[in-house]
C-alpha cells in the first residue's frame, strides 16, 4: 500500500487555470455526499477508535465541519483584497474541544452539508475576477489565487477521506 503523504509536507505545485474553477466547485459540491454515503457504511464501533493520540474516523469528518468557517473566512478576504489570508489554527483546537464522537455521526453529516452548501453558493456566485484574486497564504508563504484556495480544499477533504477509507479497512 502506498503511504498517504502527511498534509503538512504537502506543497502544492499544481496551479489549476481559472477555468477550472467550475470543475472544482464541483468537487467542493460533491464533498458531503461523499462523507455521509462513505459513513454510513463504517460500523459506528469502528468510527469511534482511536490509536493512540490519532483521531478517530469520526473525528477526521467533524474536522472537516470545522474548517468550514476558515474557507469561507478566507474567501471573503480573497474577493476583498486581503493581502495575506487568515491562518489556520495548526493545533486544531476546534476539533479537540467539538468532541465529535460524542456527537451523532447525522449531525456532523448534517451541519457539514449546511456548510459546505453555504460556501458554494457563495463560490457559485464568483466571477472569473474574482476566481483570479491573490492573497498570501500563511503557512505556505507564497500567494494563492482564490481557484487554488478552492483545490486546496478538495485536496484536504481528500486527504481526510482517503485517511477514513485506510483506518476503516485495517480497523473493521
């Protein structure tokens, strides 16, 4: 099996043109109904273990809800002309303090919709302008059109799915 890149040693080199834009709001769009359908197929015991300090499935999917507000947040400051984007918070405190396997899997599904929805409309409402837009990326010291921010976070959610599929298969 191949080893799944950790998302801090990510660079990303690829720089889609902004007519890709649509095509990755698509994929933004897809994204919670891929995490309820991938959900509902992992046995609820195995959502809630954990190894170690390692998160459990479940909380892989409720970071994702998390970070909702941070890409609509940066978004804004896109479209705005922010010089610089708002920083993640790299100890993911959120996500600690949510305690999302105490929560319902349906809730974390539910509220990632409402989201994840909220921020497409608003992405859905961009021109190619906008698509266009800079601002530096914080972690990653280098400008960020608003088409990159938009595939960053298809890959993030990739990431964590791909992360979810791995543990449920070596924990089932």
């Amino acid at each position: 099996m191949v080893e799944l890149l950790k998302w801090l040693e990510r660079r990303f080199g690829y720089e889609p043109p902004v007519g890709e834009f649509p095509a990755i709001v698509e994929r933004l769009r897809g994204t919670p109904a891929r995490v309820e359908e991938k959900a509902a197929r992992i046995h609820p015991r195995v959502r809630l273990m954990k190894r170690g300090d390692e998160w459990s499935i479940q909380e892989h999917l409720g970071h994702l809800v998390d970070l909702e507000a941070l890409w609509a947040r940066r978004t804004e400051e896109l479209i705005g002309g922010s010089g610089e984007m708002s920083a993640a918070d790299m100890t993911n405190q959120a996500t600690r303090e949510r305690n999302h396997n105490a929560r319902a899997l349906a809730a974390i599904c539910a509220e990632f919709r409402v989201a994840r929805g909220n921020w497409v409309a608003r992405l859905d409402a961009c021109r190619e302008a906008d698509a266009a837009r800079t601002s530096l990326h914080p972690r990653l010291k280098r400008p960020m059109r608003l088409v990159d921010l938009c595939f960053f976070v298809a890959e993030h959610d990739d990431h964590h799915l791909a992360i979810v599929t791995r543990r449920a298969r070596t924990l089932e």
